[in-house]
C-alpha cells in the first residue's frame, strides 16, 4: 500500500490530523509514503523543520517532490539565487527515484522561481523520465510524482496552473507503462484517466490522481483534510478526515 499525502502547509498544520495520520500508520504500515509538493506553507526554516519530523515520526520510507509554497515569495534574494536552498538542505535532491515491494516511484521538479504558482516540465525532463520508466521492473506499478495537476475538470479553472507539455509528455510516457500520475496542488480530491481525457489511443488507462491537503487548516471550498492510498493491486481509495471521530474514513 502507498499513501499518498499532499500540500502539507507546515506553518499552518493541524496536529489533530497529524495525529491521525501517524495512527494511520502504525495500523496500516504503507510501504512507502509520498508528499506530492507544498510541505510547507512559507519555505521557513523552521516549517521544513517540522514536516521533516512529521515524516520521520512515521518511520516508513517517505518520497517527496517540492511544491510552490517550498520556494521563498517574499525574500527575493534566495527566491532567485538559491530557490531550493531550504528544502534541500532538508530533503536532498529535488528529483529522486525510489523502489519499493509494488511501486517505482518518480519524482519530477515542476517549479520553476519565475512563476509563482504554475508548473512547469522541460524537454529535458521528458527524456529523463522516458528513460527511467524504460529501464524500471517489469513487476513493478510505474507512478510519477510532481506537483502541479496535468489535467483538471475544466469547471475548477485551473488549467492555467497545468504544465504547458503536460498532454505531450503524458503520450510519451503511456508507451511506457506509465501507471500514474500523484498531485497535490489544487486541494481537490480526484481521479482522471487521461487516456481518456486526451484522447490518446494508449493501450492501457494512465491515471491522474490529485490528493487534497493532509494537514493544512487552509482548506479549499471546505473539503475535509483528505488523503488516498493505492493498494498493490492499483487501485484508488480516499480518505477524508471526520472532525467528530478524529480520524480519517474512507470514502465509501
Ligand atoms: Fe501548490
């Protein structure tokens, strides 16, 4: 099982859900958890401080890619020279990849300093990943990490936010396997076949699935804090978190 948290906000977490997830874990020991971007809410010091602790106090191999809230907005001299400074003196790489019993994992930057919320992937990037998936096992479920969507329902009017080589990169990538795709971004709970959304004529379904914020009390149209975990079999279950109940509930 793979456990899929997002936008975490450090600055402004809710130790209530930080409470259940770390029950969470220690119920259903996923075998990997992944942070798809914004694990803090102002890139301070002291927010990496505190996610870094957060998953350390799970002790499952955690996977993580920077968001848009992990670069500096205000101070603009790191925000142009040393963007990532803070979050790989905490996280190392920006671009990792990890093996697990069921799942490859790849991470992808998708930040970029000069915008300030919208994502972004390069030509270079596509490759990379191209070769990646080429050379991953057989046996294993393909996932791709990075945190702005590559799709949304044209009524969330985000699509602004979606990388500009997104659907190119998508045809790529589905020649190889390429099972899913893990988001965070928009706090908004989902998933898209985006076979089917591009209409793309792959042999097999790529799934886009977009986590809505674990922690964070900045929550969007007031959707519960939420997250998902992808069972080794592939598929999709959500959680949302139950104020009364202090935890979190699969969706039924
Ligand atoms: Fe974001």
């Amino acid at each position: 099982m793979l456990l899929h948290l997002s936008d975490l906000h450090f600055g402004t977490e809710r130790p209530e859900c930080i409470r259940a997830i770390q029950k969470f874990c220690i119920e259903q020991q996923p075998e990997v958890v992944v942070v798809s971007g914004d694990l803090t809410q102002r890139a301070k010091f002291r927010e990496f401080l505190a996610c870094k602790q957060f998953l350390e106090s799970l002790k499952i191999p955690y996977f993580v890619v920077p968001g848009n809230h992990d670069i500096p907005l205000y101070h603009l001299w790191n925000r142009a020279f040393r963007p990532f400074g803070l979050y790989q003196l905490f996280f190392g790489s920006l671009e990792n990849t990890l093996v697990t019993q069921h799942f490859y994992l790849i991470g992808m930057n998708s930040i970029r300093r000069r915008y300030h919320t919208r994502g972004s992937i390069s030509l270079e990037q596509i490759q990379k990943v191209d070769q990646q998936l080429m050379q991953a096992p057989a046996n294993k479920l393909k996932i791709i990490v990075s945190h702005q969507p590559f799709y949304t329902a044209k009524e969330n009017h985000h699509l602004k936010d979606c990388p500009a080589l997104g659907q190119f990169a998508i045809q790529e990538w589905g020649k190889h396997q390429l099972y899913a795709l893990l988001h965070g971004h928009l706090h908004l709970v989902a998933v898209y076949d985006l076979n089917q959304e591009f209409e793309l004529n792959l042999s097999q379904a790529v799934y886009e699935v977009h986590a809505g914020t674990a922690i964070s009390s900045r929550l969007h149209k007031n959707i519960p804090n939420s997250f998902n975990v992808i069972s080794r079999d592939g598929s999709f279950q959500h959680y949302f978190y139950d104020e009364q109940q202090q935890d979190f509930i699969a969706q039924i």
